[in-house]
C-alpha cells in the first residue's frame, strides 16, 4: 500500500511516496504550486509531472490515500481545478487542503493553536474549541498579493522597492538598501524596479526574493531595513491578535501559537520583532515548533483518513523524514 502527501507552496512543491510502515519510497521536488497565480492548466501540467516522478515506484491508482496541501486552495474555484486535475491523472480517495492547513496539522494535529505563518505571502490559522470558531480551523488572511499577504515575503521587498521609487523620484541619495536591491537584480537605476514587476509572469515571487536581502540588512541595524521589518512583524501581530481576540476564550490561562515560513523562521529579524510585540499585549504566549515536515504530516494525514494506525515507530519515522 502506498500513501502520497504533497506540500505545494508559493515557492516550490515537495512531494513524498510512503508505504504502509511510513518507510519512504521517493521524495520529489519541484516549481510553486499556488493555485491561484498558475491556473487551471499549469497546474493540471505541475500535477501531471509531478506523478510522472513516481510512476518507476508506483502507478497514480496504485495509490491508496493521498493528501494534496496546495497554496491558495481555500476556494471552492480554486479547489475546484485541483479536483478536476487530479481525476484527470487517476488519483483516488484523495484530500485537498491548503499548504496553512497542513502545517497546522503538522504541529498540532486535530487540536487547539494559533499558526502563523509568512513566506512568499501570509496567513492566520486559529483552533479553539471554547471559542466561536467551535472547533473549526478558522483562515485570517491569506487573500493573495493584490489584497493581503502582509508582512510576508512579498510586502517586504514590495515595501523596498518602493522606498527606492519614492528616493529616485524626489532625487533622494541612493540608500543602501537600494544599492542591495538593485545589485540583487543586477539593475543599474530603480525605475528599472517597474518592468520587472509589470511584466513579469510571478510578480509576487520575484518580489519576495529581496526579503532576505532586507532581512539581512535589519539585522545590520539599517534604519530603512529596520523600519520596514518592524512593519512587516506588525501587521503579523495584528494577525495573532485578531485570532486571539475573536476566536480563542477570553479567560484562557495561555495560548498556543506557532510561527512558520521563511520570513519567520527560528530566529529570523521578523521571528524576534513578532515576539517583542507580542509582549506589549497582555497575553501570556506558548510558541510551538513543528512535530515534523508538512509534507510528511501530509503522509500521516493520508494514512489516517484512511485508518491506518500511527504507531510510536511510524511516528518517529515521519518525524525523521528530511525535506
């Protein structure tokens, strides 16, 4: 028996074949899997290639259970294209989720907690059962580049780059963080910042690529740099706070929260701005780390709707598993 668990996220997919005993048979990796940015038919092409990986291991119907954890999934449309597409490649007994959703998993399975996470874009997922979520696994955020993701990836090399516009355009002294980001698109003038976005086939990929560049500067004490990482950590507070204040109990003795994604890794400039301002609420905190990957929670997720027992043993094999 073969169990499939695929995390697909705004920078890259990664996919893991499993058997019965959680031994791991392959790991694929391969481009973004946002729904909402690659349409119907690169994402019918992304799933068709990554299945093709497998086929030397084990045919799609050979499958037993799969979980396909995909940005951007959380619409009916948008859920709708992946149904379509994985039909179409003879998948069966297979679950769609969004790549919030199994990471929340990954970190506290059917249970209560608040994840936060920022990478390429930003979302909010709150469990509470004392609380008006009654349970349900509740989405704040997520609403793509043109109406959200703040204090993502994407909204900190937005907010450079447009600082570097607003420079150039009032002949302000070029900055260093503007020295940083125009070498790091090997641009000779700022107003060059402009046809890379406007013409580009991932706007919101490309321009989240400069937030390490940003990050890096922060940590450096840049003031600019600075100022827009402290922006960045506050609009993922406000997140925190509005999970916390609408969904959780408000007599609750702590609350579980977990920070994930590149922009707010373990000790990451934003990791540590969120936990200072955090503290400027009268919340008393729990943060959390991730049980495993997401793609091998996927695997476990898979395993257990299709009622297969998690052993101790099985657990610290999917624990185990490098991505």
């Amino acid at each position: 028996m073969y169990y499939l668990g695929v995390d697909a996220g705004g920078t890259k997919t990664t996919a893991i074949l499993a058997d019965e005993n959680a031994n791991v048979i392959q790991v694929v990796k391969i481009g973004s899997g946002n729904v909402v940015s690659l349409g119907q038919t690169k994402i019918t092409e992304l799933i068709k290639n990554l299945l093709a990986e497998f086929s030397s291991k084990c045919k799609p119907e050979n499958i037993n259970s799969s979980t396909f954890a995909f940005a951007g999934a959380g619409r009916k449309p948008e859920r709708e294209i992946l149904e379509a597409a994985l039909k179409d490649n003879r998948l069966r007994n297979f679950r769609i989720m969004t790549d919030a959703e199994i990471m929340h998993y990954s970190i506290f399975g059917s249970g209560d907690g608040i994840l936060v996470i920022a990478g390429t874009g930003s979302v909010c997922l709150v469990r509470s059962r004392n609380s008006s979520g009654n349970g349900k696994l509740v989405q704040l955020g997520g609403n793509g580049f043109l109406l959200g993701d703040e204090g993502s990836g994407y909204y900190i090399g937005r907010q450079a780059i447009k600082k570097a516009l607003d420079d150039a355009e009032i002949g302000r002294q070029v900055s260093l963080l503007t020295e940083k980001i125009i070498k790091f698109y090997n641009f000779q003038q700022p107003k060059e910042f402009v046809s890379k976005v406007c013409f580009s086939e991932h706007p919101q990929t490309d321009i989240a690529a400069i937030a390490q560049v940003v990050c890096d500067l922060a940590e450096q004490n840049d003031t600019q740099a600075l100022e827009i990482i402290n922006n960045a950590s506050k609009a993922l507070t406000d997140l925190a706070v509005k999970a916390i204040k609408h969904y959780c109990p408000a007599d609750a003795e702590f609350y579980n929260i977990t920070l994930g994604g590149g922009i707010l890794q373990k000790d990451s400039v934003v990791e540590r701005a969120f936990k200072r301002q955090m503290q400027n609420y009268n919340f008393e905190i729990v943060y959390h780390s991730a049980k495993m990957s997401a793609t091998a929670a996927a695997v476990m997720y898979s395993m257990v709707q299709n009622d297969l027992r998690i052993d101790e043993a099985m657990m610290q094999k999917l624990k185990n598993i490098k991505i």
